[in-house]
C-alpha cells in the first residue's frame, strides 16, 4: 500500500528571494520604485516612533510586576499539589456489628 501524501505548505519566501524580487522590480519600474520609497520614508519620519516605542515599553514594564506575581503564585501552587501526599483510597470494609 502506498502512503497517501499530504499536501505540503508552499515555503515562506526567504530574505534572498525578497531581495531578488525588489531588484527586479527596481530594474523594470524604477520611477514607481523610487516614489514607493520616498513614500516609505515619508510616513516613516511623520509616525512618532519614539513615542511609541516609549509607550509601549511602559505598559510592558508596568505589566510585568503583576504578571511575574501571578505566574509565581501558580508555579508554587502546582508544586504544593506535586508534594502533597495524596489520599490513599481504602476499600470498603465489611460493616462493625
């Protein structure tokens, strides 16, 4: 019997095959690349990068603490149930006239 195949992903294109592909657009529309470019870095000096790079490193940092609480509580948690000695089940015995 033969191994039905399973349909494989196509790979995710790697940095070469981006790169060749922008130099092959850059080398058949130069103009369009150019202006995409300019746009790029247009938008790129208007966004405030710096504030929001600022903000969200402040909301990590202020999250962090309560977050790192709530993990150790659960690790000790789950270690107290580990160590615990669990309850030895009896049978049932025969009833004391």
């Amino acid at each position: 019997m033969s191994t039905p195949e399973f349909p494989t992903q196509p790979p995710q294109p790697t940095r070469d095959i981006l790169l060749d592909r922008v130099e092959a657009y850059t080398r058949l529309e130069p103009t369009k690349a150019i202006s995409a470019s300019f746009g790029i870095g247009i938008l790129l000096t208007l966004l405030p990068l710096g504030g929001l790079i600022t903000g969200v490193s402040r909301l990590i940092f202020l999250i962090a603490r309560p977050l790192l609480m709530i993990l150790g509580v659960v690790k000790i948690a789950q270690e107290l149930e580990v160590r615990r000695p669990k309850a030895q089940e009896h049978e049932p015995s025969a009833p004391v006239l």
